[in-house]
C-alpha cells in the first residue's frame, strides 16, 4: 500500500461518558444475572421435589423399579 493511498480517519471530539452510568449499568445487569440464578435454581428445586411420586424421597420411585426388576 502506497503512501499516498492511505486517507486518515476523521477525528471527532467525543466527551466521555459518564462514570456513574457505568457503574449503574454494571449493577442492573449483574442483579438481573443474579435474579435470573435464583429464578433459575428455584424452578430445579421445585422441580426435583415434585417430581417423585409423593413420597417425599427423591429417588425412591427409581430405588422400587430397580427392586422389583432383580427379583
């Protein structure tokens, strides 16, 4: 590329922005990451709690079918 093809970006004045709009931007975004977690975790727990057969042991549906499948 020859010296004289190169044609130099405009420059244009900017002004930062401002400090307390990032900082407010981090925390909005981080506790929507963390209420998404906890939204998140709870919808497992409901789901591994109901998901047995009233009981209220997980895992004991599984534990009577392998039971009864060896005898």
């Amino acid at each position: 590329m020859a010296s004289e093809d190169y044609v130099r970006p405009p420059i244009v004045a900017i002004e930062a922005r401002s400090q307390w709009v990032a900082v407010w931007r981090f925390r909005i975004i981080l506790g929507t990451l963390l209420l998404g977690l906890i939204v998140l975790i709870a919808l497992a727990a409901h789901h591994i709690v109901h998901s047995g057969d009233g009981s209220g042991a997980v895992g004991m549906q599984q534990a009577r079918l392998l039971l009864s499948a060896s005898r």
